[in-house]
C-alpha cells in the first residue's frame, strides 16, 4: 500500500494515551511494517521530527466529536515548511474517560489531573462529585496517569483510559464518566509516502480570501457549483494581522478528482493562496 517503508512512527504519548490506542488502531490495517514506536510529550514535538526524518510517520489527533478541532494540530500542520508532508488517512477512535488513582477511596480526591479536553469533557461529573477539587491541565491523558502513578499519593486522581490503568497500576474509582457517551476523537496520519490504493476519501485544504464583502461567499459557491460536498471547515488567524483568517476546510472527495482540480482552478479567482495538506483515505 505504501511506496517504500516507514520506519517510524511518532505520536502524542506516553503509552496508554488516546493517540497511543488510534497507532494500535493504525497498526491493525498493515498499511506497511514499521520498525519503532516514538511517544512524543507535545504535538508541537510530533510535527518537529517529522520534518527531520524522513521516513517518519505521524499520527495526530484532529477533530473531538464534542469539543471540535484539536487546533494545536492544525496550528502546526499548518507551519511545516516540508510541503511533501501530507495528510495520508484518517481514523477515529471511542473515548471513554476514568478517574483513576493509587489510592481506592474516591471521597479522598482533592486533585484531579488530565488533559485539558478531558476535563471539559467530564465538566458536569467533575462539577457534581469534585467541585471543590483542584483541576490541572497536562500535555495527555497518559501522562496525568503516569504522573500519579509516580507521585503516589492516594488525594490525587488523574482523567485517562482503561489502558492507563493498566499500564500504570491505577485503581478504576469510577468508570465511564464522559458527560456525553457517544465520545470520538478523529485523528490524522501524515507522512511523506503516498498511500497508493486511494480510490475514496476526503481532501484538506487551506485559503485565505481577499478582504471584501462575500469572498467566503464566493469560495463556498464555486465548491457547491462543482457539486463538492464540504465535510468541515474551520477559520484560523493568520497570525499576520488581526482580523485576517485562514479557512481549513475538507472536501467529501479527492484531490484526483477532476471537479476538485477545477474548483481549485476556479478558486484562484476569489482567494489570496490556496493549499492542498492532503488527499487521504478513511480507515474504519
């Protein structure tokens, strides 16, 4: 599936985090072998080694079914000076959220530790059962765990999976405490070997419109008028001057496609720049 070999993967670790669970996911599809797994304490880092190593791959968390796009990733995506990095696949994952500790009283907690999505995504649990609790925000999920595994202290309670508490010998003090059940995190794969069998999937974009009324207007017609379905989009500052955006955008179809090569075409009429990030497939 792959033109040559991958050698390594990179992620958002330590092991037992939710980027951890989608290379696992990742792994089960035998696109290639692979030779190392790389944990990564920041997306930010992910994205850095990917541009020195060449036969690298990423696997990044994208897109929260409750809390929206993981703008981190995109931020950085967006500042790789390597443009044959692309965007190769997607995948998504359940998320289901425990609190865990070494300790196995819960009414003990006066600390709770995890990455800052977690915490809001078990906001009205936390603040029915912990609202006088002290809340810390982490780089992941897998290190709150690893964090209070090695801190030992039976007050304090990390947010983080089932996995967690098995690699880190952690007692369950309650289980499945999203406020929202149906909890999925979409990520990315990225790299510079192209996936050769993509015959459906999806395209990332990125433009930025000139400044006057209806140019976002304009952009969204010629996709429509070339009947491309947009599947996401996204405004971001363009971090030049305030009030100037970039739009993320995903298009239902691939860059191969020969209405996406002619709104792309078309569209240089309308914007400042316009940017492919990747035509990639869905793994399921």
């Amino acid at each position: 599936m792959l033109k040559s070999k991958i050698k390594n993967i990179y992620y958002l670790g330590p092991d037992g985090s939710n980027s951890h669970n989608a290379l696992l996911k990742f792994i089960d599809f035998k696109i290639s072998e692979f030779e190392n797994f790389i944990p990564q304490k920041t997306i930010k880092s992910v994205i850095d080694i990917i541009e020195k190593d060449k036969e690298a791959l990423a696997i990044l968390p994208i897109e929260n079914s409750i809390e929206g796009i993981v703008r981190e990733t995109i931020d950085n995506i967006l500042k790789l000076k390597d443009d044959t990095i692309k965007i190769q696949a997607e995948l998504t994952i359940p998320i289901k959220h425990l609190l865990l500790s070494t300790g196995k009283d819960k009414t003990k907690i006066t600390k709770i530790i995890s990455h800052p999505q977690a915490l809001s995504q078990c906001g009205k649990y936390l603040h029915k059962n912990y609202k006088d609790a002290l809340l810390q925000e982490v780089s992941s999920t897998s290190y709150a765990a690893k964090k209070i595994s090695e801190e030992n202290n039976d007050k304090i309670a990390a947010i983080a999976n089932e996995a967690c508490a098995k690699i880190f010998n952690l007692n369950i003090l309650e289980d499945d405490i999203n406020d929202e059940k149906d909890n999925k995190t979409r990520f990315y794969v990225l790299s510079r070997l192209a996936f050769n069998n993509k015959k459906t999937g999806k395209t990332a974009v990125i433009l930025s419109t000139k400044n006057k009324p209806g140019a976002l207007c304009e952009v969204l017609k010629v996709f429509a008028q070339h009947n491309i379905n947009l599947t996401y989009i996204d405004s971001r500052p363009s971090k030049k001057r305030l009030g100037e955006y970039l739009f993320f955008m995903e298009l239902d179809c691939l860059e191969s496609d020969i209405k996406v090569m002619e709104a792309v075409k078309e569209l240089q009429k309308y914007v400042n720049f316009i940017k492919i990030l990747g035509s990639f497939i869905i793994l399921n």
